[in-house]
C-alpha cells in the first residue's frame, strides 16, 4: 500500500503539534495509553497468534513468545511511576546552596521500523518504551510479514489517535519516504544492509538512532560439557521460527574431540522434536516467502548435508539442516544465514575459536557451552558482542534487565526493560541556585591569589 506523501507530511505535522501541547508528558497520560495498549493485545491473542501463524507457519507456542511485550507492558506500568521520576545528584562545596537534578524528558516524535521475523513484538516492544518516556510514534511494519502488518494496523488505529501514535504500512518505498522526515529518534530493527541506509538519512538531520542489526552468532562447543543438555538447547536456539532468529546460533564451532557425538545427539533432539518428517508437525515453522527460501536453499551447495537438506517451494519448508565440511569462504559462512541450516566448524584450541569469531564483525550474540569456568572468563574476556550467554541459547533477549543490543556491526544501542524508557528520553540536567550565597572570585577581574588557589585544589 502506498501512502501519499501529503499524508505521511500532515501526519508528522499534527503529531509535532500535539507533542507540543504537553499531553503526551503526564504520568496519568502515559499510564493509560499503555493500559489501553495492554487491553487490546491482551483480547486479540488468538488473532495474533493466527496471522503469525499465516505469515511464517508460526507454532502457536512460538507465537507465544511474541506475546511476551504483554509482560513488558506490565513492567513497564509497574515502573514507570519510579523512571519519570527526576533524580538529585550532589553539587560541589563551591555551588553551595544549590541543588542539581536529572529530569526525563521525552524526545518528541520518534520512527520505529520493524522487520517480519517476530514482526508483532519487534513493533511493540520499542513502542511501549516510546510511549512511557511520553513521545508521539510513527511506526512502520514490516510489509513482508502482511498479514501481521494488517493486524497492527487495524489495533493501532482503533486505540490511538493519528496525531499521538500512527502507522504506515508498505515496503521500502513508504520506509525512504518516512526517512526523509526529521525525526527526534529512529529506532530501526532489519539487517546491517539496511541499517546503514537509515543511520545515513538520520544523519542528515542530527537524528539519534537505536540500530537493531543481524550477523552471525557463533555458538562454542567444548568438550567438558553434557552433549545430550547441550544438543537441546543448541537445537531449540536454532530451529524456533525455522530459523529466522536475529540471535539464532548461526554456525558452531566444536571441539574437534566430541564432534561426532554432538552431531549424533542433535540428530536425536531433532527426531525427538519434530519426528520422523518434520515438514508435517505443527510445531516447526515455514520460510517467510519464496525470495528467502530460494536464498536459503542456494545455501545448501556447501558443504555435505548431514542432517536434513529437504525443500519445498510450494510450502516454503526447509527441513531442519547441518551442514558439515563447510570452509570459511562458503557463502554460508559470509551471510546471515538466517534460517533453519546450521554449519559445523571443529577446532583444535579454544584460543583457534576465540581467534576465528574475533576476525569477523562483532556478533549480536556469542554461546558458549562449557562447564569450566576458566574458558567462560576467557571467552567473556577476549571476544565482544552484543550479549551472550553461557550454557544456553536465546534466552538471555527474555530477560527484562538485560539490555539488548548488537555492537560494531550488530548494532548501536540497546533497548528492554528500562533500557527501553531510556532510548527515548533524553536526561536533561538541571541546576537549580538562589541568589544568596555567591562567590565573588568567578567575576572579573580575576586575581592571582584565586589562580594560585585553584592550581593547589587541583592538585590535591
Ligand atoms: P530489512 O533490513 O530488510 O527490513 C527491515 C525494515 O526496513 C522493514 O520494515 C523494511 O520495509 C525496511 N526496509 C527495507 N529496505 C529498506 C530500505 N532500502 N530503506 C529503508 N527501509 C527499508 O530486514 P528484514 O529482512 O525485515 O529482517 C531480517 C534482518 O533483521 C536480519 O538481518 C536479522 O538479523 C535482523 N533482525 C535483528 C533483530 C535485532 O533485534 N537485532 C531482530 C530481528 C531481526
């Protein structure tokens, strides 16, 4: 759908002129929008788990996991009372009688553009931070996921005003437009291609952003492990929604001794998962559309299939895939892979792993499966992504605390739990001071005395 320029403008004109009456600021405000946002998820459950389900064969339990921005909005409205509120810092003995505080301010009107992989939660869990930190939105889904696009559309224009939180469906063309605008934030979520696009249209205003970016999540395997635990979480990480994971595992890096008993367990977990033929469970996942799967499958060329390697156009089905044999110049070892095939390195030393994930970019997550705490300090201590977790996959993105976000090429920023509030508030310090009590030596004309004295302080 194509929205005209006219619109898009007298849109963002009447949310500029709404931010300015102030009625997004108030705690009260900020509350009850997300109460109502909280209401209407909350009884469109089964719709949403439906049109996810449409959109990428989603299992419903999987859907689930989408509605988790339930429990963020609940965090949020038990919280938010405690964020908005402004904090005193202390003054230096020369300020004396002052007082000095940091008050959250919102940012204005802000863009959030989402991509179609978990493409409800990607659009409202920036949004409630956005609307807890008081701004005005404009949101973009992604047009790929359409159904789910629709979906959003419909709950967003029923609850919000155009002029407070509105949102534009459509693809690329309705994305640039939106990018022409000045922003006071851009919060983008998609690959690192893309990314680049937004921060350079952002850079022509000044405009802030948050990038929410991809690559590839190296998962270590070392031998002083338990391979049956270790095989679960390495098969669930990586083939929940098919794949199509920003923080899926995408390749694994084993200890050279153990591979071949890694690879048999995960056989097992993906014949314990999803049986015999996993094109016909309901609990695995279908590829987005034909462009990704005809990318995926062009994957497979590398390397020996080991595991899986079965396609259907038709369905988008790509069977649960490990690929062995693959070397570093394969394409699937230079892309985000980005669905359900999972190649195998080996190692001989871990500092030989550690040295192969330090010469790519930077990872929005690194896994790590080892019992001894030594070779987790080191990995911790010479690798840098975006978060990582030890002895699991995934799961780290479900902790509300735990601010999530990429680094180097994965990203800029960070966002979840308060994180969230803080991308889109700006801390504005403020200093408060009588008149009584001012020190006359900061006025000219200056003595040598108060210079002397100055150098001696400073050099205490
Ligand atoms: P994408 O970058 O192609 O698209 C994301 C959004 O940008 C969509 O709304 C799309 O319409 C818009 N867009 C596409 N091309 C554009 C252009 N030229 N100019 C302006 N806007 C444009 O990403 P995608 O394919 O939807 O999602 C997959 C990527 O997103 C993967 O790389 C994945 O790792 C990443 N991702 C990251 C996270 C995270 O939290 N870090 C989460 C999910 C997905």
């Amino acid at each position: 759908m194509l929205t005209s320029t006219t619109n898009i403008a007298s849109i963002l004109k009447a949310q500029r002129e709404y931010f300015a009456t102030s009625a997004t600021k108030s705690l009260d405000f900020r509350l009850q929008q997300l109460k109502k946002l909280k209401f209407a998820i909350a009884s469109k459950q089964d719709e949403i788990l439906e049109v996810l389900k449409q959109d990428l064969g989603k299992p419903s339990l999987e859907g689930c996991f989408e509605l988790a921005v339930l429990q963020d909005l609940s965090y949020a409205i038990k919280n938010l009372p405690r964020w908005i509120k402004p904090q005193k810092v202390k003054t230096g003995i020369d300020l004396f009688p002052s007082q000095a505080k940091i008050y959250p301010e919102p940012l204005g009107v802000v863009l959030i553009i989402s991509p179609w992989n978990y493409p409800f939660s990607l659009l409202i869990s920036p949004l409630i931070g956005a609307i807890a930190a008081g701004n005005c939105v404009m949101l973009k889904p992604s047009e790929i996921a359409s159904n789910t696009s629709r979906l959003l559309t419909d709950l967003i224009r029923d609850i919000f005003p155009p002029e407070y939180i509105a949102i534009e469906e459509g693809g690329v063309e309705v994305a640039q437009e939106l990018l022409s605008y000045k922003f006071d934030h851009i919060f983008f979520t998609g690959g690192t291609k893309v990314g680049k696009i937004v921060m350079e249209a952002a850079a022509k205003n000044l405009t802030p952003v948050t990038l929410e970016l991809g690559g590839k999540s190296p998962c270590i395997v070392d031998r002083e492990i338990n391979l049956t635990e270790t095989a679960k979480r390495i098969t669930w990480g990586k083939f929940i929604n098919a794949g199509q994971t920003c923080i899926a595992p995408d390749y694994l890096l084993i200890d050279k001794h153990i591979k071949t008993d890694l690879i048999k367990e995960i056989k097992q977990c993906i014949h314990a998962f999803y049986g015999d033929n996993p094109a016909t469970t309901p609990d695995y996942g279908r590829i987005i559309n034909e462009r990704q799967f005809d990318r995926l499958k062009s994957l497979l060329n590398d390397g020996t299939i080991i595991i899986g390697g079965e396609t259907n156009r038709d369905t988008k089905y790509i069977a649960p895939t490990i690929l062995d044999d693959v070397t570093l110049d394969c394409a699937v070892m230079e892309e985000e892979i980005f669905g359900p095939i999972l190649p195998i390195l080996e190692y001989d030393t871990l500092d030989s792993a550690i040295e192969l994930i330090n010469s790519k970019p930077k990872p929005l997550a690194l896994y790590l499966f080892s019992n001894n705490q030594e070779k987790q300090q080191k990995v911790l201590r010479e690798t840098s992504s975006g978060g990582m977790c030890i002895n699991e996959t995934i799961m780290h993105v479900g902790v509300t605390e735990l601010p999530f976000g990429g680094v180097g090429d994965s990203g800029i920023g960070a966002y979840h739990g308060k994180a969230t509030f803080d991308t889109f508030t700006h801390y504005k310090s403020v200093l408060y001071r009588p008149f009584w009590g001012d020190l006359n030596w900061r006025y000219a004309p200056y003595q040598e005395k108060t210079i002397k004295q100055f150098k001696n302080m400073f050099t205490k």
